[in-house]
C-alpha cells in the first residue's frame, strides 16, 4: 500500500482537459452529504480500459518471447501474474484513457474535503504509477503480488482501511456488487441497467456516469474498412489483359480481394493494439476506438481472430494453393512488421512497400496470370516513395509539437529532409522504371496502340510531385492512399490511367 498527499490538480485538470470531450455524462450530483471516504476502482471505472490488459500488450510489444510464460505465472495465481508483468514494464500513465466524468466526481469529493483512495485490483506497481501521474489520491490499495484485490478481499481491505467509518465506492462491474454491499453509498460508471438494479437494491446511488457506447461507425474504423481500397491491387495483373479477362479469373481476383481484406483488417486491429500509447498521443489517432476505450482490448483480439480465420476460410474455399501461400505470407510479412520491423530505421518504408507488391502478387497467384518483372519493380519504387511519404508527414506532426522523435518509431525530427530526398528519388525510379517497361518491344507487343501509355508517365510523375509538395507544405493526410482515396485530382488522374491502358489495349 502507498501513500500519496493530493497537493495539487494540475495534471489532474490536464488530464481532464484532454478527456473531456468524449466524457460521459453524470446523471445524478453528488448533493448528498459526503461520507469521509471516497473509494475510485481503476479498471473500467478511472479509465476505459485494464491495467492487465495494458500491461500485456506492453509486454508482447517489448518481448514477444516473455508472453509465453503466462500460463505458468498464472498457476501461481492471478496477482503472482499481475506482479511479473508489472516489473517487466513500464505503462505510461498519462497515455491511458481517463474517464472526464470520474475525474469530475473526484473533483467534487476533495471540495468537499473526501479523503480519495485508489482502490484497484490493479497491481500495486501500475496502480501507483497512476496515482502519482494524477496527484489526487490520498492512498492506494491494490493487488501485492499474493493477493488479488477483488471482490470480498477489496471489500475487507476498504473497511480496515476506512476504520468503521462510512464510504463511497465508484465502480462498474458486476464483481464490483460485493463491494457496494459494504459501502453506504456508490457510484456505478456503467451503462448496464441490471447493475444500476443491483447496486440501487444493495446500497443508496448517489451517481451514475454514462460510458461511450462502441457504434458500428465505431467498428468499421477499427477494421479500416476504408484501406481496403488498397487491396484494389490485386486486380492490377489483369490491367496489361483487360481485354482478354474471363468471368472466372475476375471472380477469383474477387475473392482474393474479399479474403485479402478480411485478413488485413485483422493485422490492422492487432497493430492498433501494439500501438496504443503512441495512438493516445496523436491528435486524431486518439480518437479511434481502441485507443480511446470504446472497444476494450479483449474484444479487439477477438475481432482481430474472427477476421484472420474468416479471411483464411475464404481463401482455403475459393482460391489456388499458390494464392493461399501469398496470403499466407503477407500475414507473417505484416505481423511482423506490427510486432518488430516497423520500429526499424528504413526497414520499415522497405517493409510497408512490400506489402502493397505482396498484393499485386497475390492477385496474380489468384488469377494465374504473371505480373512482369517491370510491373514488380514499378510497385516497389511507387510504394516506397509512398511510405516515405506517410513518415515525412508524421516527422512534420512531430516538428509542429515541438518533440524530437516520434513515439514507436525510429525516426527523429531531424531526419526531414532525408526522407524527402530519398521519398522524390524513389518516385522517380518508378516512373523510370515505367518508361523502360513501354520501351521493351517484349511488352509493347501486348498492346494494339502502345504509344498512348507514354501519358501514363507525365501524370503519374505530376502526380507524385504533387503529393509530395503537399506533404512539404503540411496539406498531406498521413495516409497518402487515404489522401489518393478523397482527393479529386488524384482520382481524376487515375480514371485516365485506367482509360489509357485501355485504350492502348
């Protein structure tokens, strides 16, 4: 147990400050007389979201390797896990997802001169952590390392804590019912109406804190359904044959657009989940619903799951062996790159331009038809010019806040004009690589008027020169196939490329 003197609400307003947009609201006011002590849970209740499962994935983002030890630590209890994990991490607290209408109840209490405990089944380690990052907790009750603190053992530690006086307890979960039982009063942060029933037969309400509710917007941003336009890639090795394309290779460039898709939302969850204290931190990453709280991380694991056995499913009913083994592999190439090679120096913008090519590769396993070595080489420099890009504008973010390096990532502020130069040049390469490939007599052959390809290269080159001078000028989403996505005059320009190639056939 430790002990913490409230002086100060600094970073408790901070906190509050960045928080209260999304707060939820607060039914009822604390107008009852105050009791002496207030007792705030942490999981579900001071955040939206649990100190274990926060502390875990810290822990499989730092040492993948270590997590293969939770179930032998569990054998020794919960609170013997809880005490590993904790020593081998370290969870940012001012990173984690406060509830604003909590914090406000908080406020009131040490108006009214309520002594505020953290009482939590939380490990004592991250729990004092938090405590010491908000300031306005007079002492900290929490799990030790032998006994986990929930339930009955939390209710006996309040009572020899509070000595026999009255106290209020602020939580949201059923395990929580034991709690209320022994207390005079209660808080319930909970939109659940059989626990409002519950807690309201067991002890008198004196508030209740709506939470946000996960929408179906909500989900559909979590999965990216949008980067799913990325996965157009798989029907590009049928773009040099548009005229000679059969219903069935159409419907399996389909599938595999369907099956990529589904196994790429799941990568796209499970990144989230590894990124979610660098998220917290971004002005507009913060609001997605994992690392806002509004879906919990238990839930995204197994959304992350259903999608990755759905999309595999799909693949294993619909598509060639060969297909199977590209998707196969663009799974491990990106869980990778999730877990280890995107906090690597240029490994990373190397690794992300794979990833766009594995597309066009597997379109092609999908369809059996061969993408040329050019087109290959087109999408790795295209790509890379791309993904250097998204970390040009990311350094920019970071020279706005005024940070020197960007959380999660290799790169420094300093490193600009590095980026940019080696982002043009990689451009460049690909349109050069574009104009060698319509210069090969091999490859003009398969057109009927090969020479309209030749305006392929001016606007796709403008194209380019132009992303990049919106991302020296600030003007750049991170995400330029986001950007591609909803800017007219790139989906202008890619209209014409489509009609070029089909004109030329």
């Amino acid at each position: 147990m430790v002990r913490y003197a409230a002086k100060s609400w600094t970073v408790a307003q901070a906190t509050w400050s960045l928080t209260a947009p999304l707060a939820p609201k607060v039914f009822d006011s604390m107008s009852a007389a105050p009791f002496p002590h207030l007792y705030v849970d942490l999981d579900g209740t001071l955040i939206a979201t649990d100190m274990l499962h926060e502390s875990s994935l810290v822990l499989l983002r730092g040492s993948p390797i270590t997590v293969l030890q939770f179930p032998a630590w569990l054998l020794h209890g919960k609170a013997f896990l809880k005490r590993q994990i904790a020593q081998r991490v370290n969870v940012d607290p001012a990173a984690l997802p406060y509830r604003a209408g909590v914090l406000e109840i908080i406020r009131q209490a040490r108006e009214q001169h309520q002594r505020v405990v953290l009482a939590t089944a939380t490990d004592e380690l991250l729990a004092s952590s938090v405590a010491k990052h908000l300031g306005v907790f007079d002492h900290v009750i929490a799990s030790d390392g032998t006994h986990n603190l929930s339930g009955q053992r939390k209710l006996d530690a309040i009572r020899a804590d509070a000595a026999g006086q009255p106290f209020c307890y602020v939580g949201n979960d059923h395990v929580d019912v034991t709690v209320w039982e022994g207390a005079q009063s209660a808080v319930v942060v909970s939109n659940s109406h059989s626990l409002r029933r519950r807690v309201r037969g067991c002890t008198h309400v004196v508030a209740e804190v709506d939470v946000p509710k996960p929408s179906l917007r909500d989900l559909l941003y979590g999965i990216r359904l949008h980067q799913w336009l990325k996965n157009l890639l798989v029907f590009v090795p049928l773009l040099p044959i548009m005229n000679e394309v059969t219903a069935s290779m159409a419907l399996a460039a389909f599938w595999m657009f369907l099956a990529f898709g589904l196994c790429a939302s799941a990568i796209y969850v499970f990144n989230d989940l590894l990124d979610l204290e660098s998220d917290r931190q971004h002005h507009r990453k913060k609001r997605r619903p994992f690392a806002s709280g509004v879906i919990p991380i238990p839930n995204a694991f197994v959304l992350s799951l259903g999608l990755l056995f759905a999309g595999i499913a799909l693949a294993v009913a619909t598509l060639p062996l060969v297909a199977l083994g590209v998707l196969l592999g663009y799974v491990v190439l990106t869980s990778l790159y999730s877990i280890w090679l995107k906090r690597r120096m240029l490994v990373d913008v190397f690794a992300l331009a794979a990833l766009y090519t594995v597309r066009i590769l597997a379109g092609g396993a999908a369809t059996q038809v061969e993408p040329s070595f050019w087109l290959l080489g087109f999408s790795m420099f295209m790509f890379l010019s791309l993904a250097l890009a998204k970390r040009y504008v990311e350094i920019g973010e970071l020279r706005a806040n005024g940070r020197t390096e960007i959380r999660g990532r290799a790169y420094a502020a300093t490193d600009d004009m590095f980026v940019l130069a080696a982002g043009l040049a990689a451009g460049q390469l690909s349109i050069l690589t574009l104009s060698l490939y319509l210069n090969d007599p091999a490859g003009a052959q398969r057109y009927a008027h090969p020479y309209v390809l030749w305006l392929l290269c001016p606007m796709l080159l403008y194209w380019l020169v132009r992303v990049w001078l919106k991302a020296h000028r600030g003007e750049l989403h991170d995400d330029p196939v986001v950007f591609a996505a909803t800017d007219r005059i790139s989906q202008l320009i890619i209209i014409i490329c489509v009609a070029l190639v089909y004109m030329a056939l």
